[in-house]
C-alpha cells in the first residue's frame, strides 16, 4: 500500500510551486483530481520544452495525476467543485490571495460542504501584510529575499540562481505542511487552513546571512563560490578540462588537503596556519594552490582528493550529471510515458522510502482527460455530462 493511498487531493494550482506540491503527494499515492479552466489550462502548458505539441514542463511537474477542465465561474461548475471537495481530503491552491474567494471558492465555503477540509494556499507573499495582493514569480522571490544579492560575483551584478528554487522550494514546504496537517487530522478529525509564501520560504534558508547580521552586526554579500569570510579552502578552481570544488569544513581537514596538494610547505607558512588566517589572506592562498589544479584533469583531482579523503567534485554539466553512475544507482531518472509528450526520461523523487516508496506510474493529463469518468465518479449521468459540454461547463 502506498502511504497516501485513499487521501483525496482536490488540486487549483498552476505553474511551478502548486503543481510541484500536489506532484509530490501524487507520487506516494494520493488521489490527486487537478481543475483547470476549461478551454486555456494550466498555464505551464504552454511553456518549453514542446514537443508533440505539448509541454515538458507541464508533464514534468503534474505526473500521476487525474486532469478535468471546466468554467468555475458557473453555477455548474461551482457546483462540480463542490461535490468533489465534499469528501476530499486535502485543497491545494496557488492563486492571487483572494482570487477562489472571488469565485465562491474559499476556505469559508469550502468548509460549509467540508468541515474538516485542509486547506493549502500558496502564494507569493502569503495572506497578509502589505504585500499580500502582489503576484510573484520564481525571479521576483530570488530579488525581494536576497538570494540574488547573494548570488554571482563580488566585481558582478546580483545574480538569479538557475533552478526556480522560488517555486520548488516553496511547494516542498507546502507538502510538508500538508503532511503535519494531515497528521493532525488523524489524530483529531480537524481541518485547518494552511498559509505558505514563496517569500517566506526563500528567506526562511538565508542562514548564513541572517546570522551574520543579527548575531555580528555585519552585512553579508555574494562571494562568487568561494565562502572567504568562513571557510578557506572552500571555492572552485579552474582545472585542465574545466573546474573542480574542494574544501573543507574545518581545520581539521587542513592536513589532508596540504597533502592532496602535494605542498608541504603550506603547513608552516604564517599566512595559512589555520582558517582565520587563510579566510584574511584568501587571494594569496587562491594563487598559490590554484596552479596545482590548473595543471589536472577533473578526474585526476577527484582521483587525488577522494584518496585524502578531502570533499570534493567536479564541476559537471547536466547531460554529465544525469548519466552519473551514482543518479542512475539511485534510480534519479526513470522512463515514463506521457499522452502528450510520449516516452521521456522523468526526474525521479528523492525521498526513499524503504516500504513505501514513491512510484511513477503515469504521465501528466492532457487537458480535460478525466473529466467524464470523474463527474461519473460523482454520481453525474450520461446525459447530465453531455449537457455540461454543450453548455461549456466542461
């Protein structure tokens, strides 16, 4: 038995963060019904990579899911909503804060058919504060919280990081709420409504510069990839085929990296006798080490360091990451089809469960896919769904 199975999970969310929740749950077995507006859909499906028509994007993030698509700014549809949230478990939504209000839709309403119903919403800057009916996506999120303050070159402009660590992050929060809220419904057969912000979660993972200000007074900025101010050797280094990281966490690893490097003479050089003093004199420490690593190959590096048991990797490239040996040893990248893109490589989950692990049993639903055998579900005749079709309910 998966451990979600018979949790029911009615999902309103689009683009990144909700459908990243929602994928989540799905993965480890939770019925999850996702409602898009009929005739436009999610609008991650309409972002690349394309093929076939269809978005990969999409695809990636709503895996194991059911897909309907109806109008519900109808009465109909208000009413198809509300039938299926009347045994649901879980409400996940990612919205403009008031925006299912609106529609009939929101919490209060929902608990009227629902007593007992959670209720999740994300949103950019969660459910009040002055910045409360503000839309945000993954960039403005990096901006406003100071990862990209953090991020790039001290001599460079701010930088976003790669990833839409905005959106993944903040539906990983998400889901871990779901399940302690879930948890306490368990135990007390209580609901309760759930506030997530993307902005919240971003700033919640700024330790270090959080840190530096409040217990040292002192302002913290972006330091490329190195960590100059607190570890030292700690950075990237350009090597013969491309760039190779090593450091250390402390000074007790100091040794082994001397010996690594082959330069016994850095443990008695004044300048580098501890972290301290490496950290007030890292340009001279990065010149003096940096010609060791230019003159290897990755794999040579890797071969010395791992042998001194120094941290340590190369710098790869995301075809090289994905055929690693230790990606495929975890089951990282799992074959999948999809009724719309077709057979690809999915991104596998990372939580391993030993008994009841996460599965990936089908593709993303195409637009609508599922909306007569739900509405079927839901005790709707034949004629009724024709009737929603011709009305364009559904």
């Amino acid at each position: 038995m998966k451990v979600l199975e018979g949790v029911k999970v009615v999902d309103f969310t689009q683009a990144y963060s909700g459908p990243f929740c929602t994928m989540n749950l799905a993965d480890f077995g939770a019925e999850v019904i996702k409602i898009e507006r009929r005739g436009y859909g999610d609008q991650s499906r309409e972002w690349t990579p394309i093929e076939n028509g269809h978005s990969g994007y999409y695809a990636a993030i709503n895996r194991n899911k059911k897909g309907i698509s109806l109008d519900m700014s109808s009465e109909e549809g208000k009413e198809i909503v509300l039938g299926l949230v009347k045994d649901a478990d879980i409400i996940v939504e990612n919205f403009k804060v008031g925006t299912l209000d609106k529609l009939g839709l929101g919490y209060e309403d929902m608990k009227k058919v629902n007593p007992n119903i959670i209720y999740a919403s994300i949103s950019g800057f969660g459910e009040y504060g002055p910045h409360k009916d503000l839309a945000a996506y993954d960039n403005v999120v990096q901006a406003m919280t100071g990862i990209m303050e953090m991020s790039g070159f001290a001599d460079g402009i701010p930088t976003k990081v790669g990833p839409a660590i905005g959106d993944n992050f903040t539906g990983l929060t998400m889901a871990l709420a779901i399940t302690m809220a879930y948890y306490n419904k368990m135990h007390t057969g209580e609901g309760q409504k759930l506030d997530v912000a993307m902005y919240d979660a971003i700033f919640g993972i700024l330790e270090s510069p959080i840190l530096f200000d409040t217990v040292l007074g002192e302002t913290a900025t972006r330091t490329g990839n190195a960590d100059p101010a607190t570890l030292v050797p700690y950075d990237v280094y350009e090597c013969a085929d491309g760039y190779f990281s090593a450091g250390l966490a402390s000074d007790k690893g100091w040794p082994k990296f001397v010996k690594a490097v082959n330069m016994p003479e850095l443990m008695e050089d004044p300048r580098f006798v501890d972290n301290d003093l490496r950290c007030e004199n890292y340009e001279a420490f990065t010149e003096t080490v940096l010609p060791f690593f230019k003159e290897r190959t990755k794999a040579e590096l890797a071969d010395i360091f791992v042998s001194e048991g120094v941290p340590n990797a190369p710098v790869l490239t995301v075809p090289e990451v994905m055929d690693h040996p230790q990606i495929q040893a975890r089951n990282m990248m799992q074959e999948l089809s999809d009724p719309g893109i077709g057979d690809y490589l999915a991104i596998g989950n990372p939580m391993q469960l030993s008994e009841t692990p996460a599965v990936l049993e089908h593709g993303a639903p195409t637009l609508g896919q599922d909306t007569k055998s739900v509405l079927a579900g839901l005790g709707y005749s034949e004629e009724q769904i024709a009737k929603f079709a011709e009305n364009e309910v559904i």
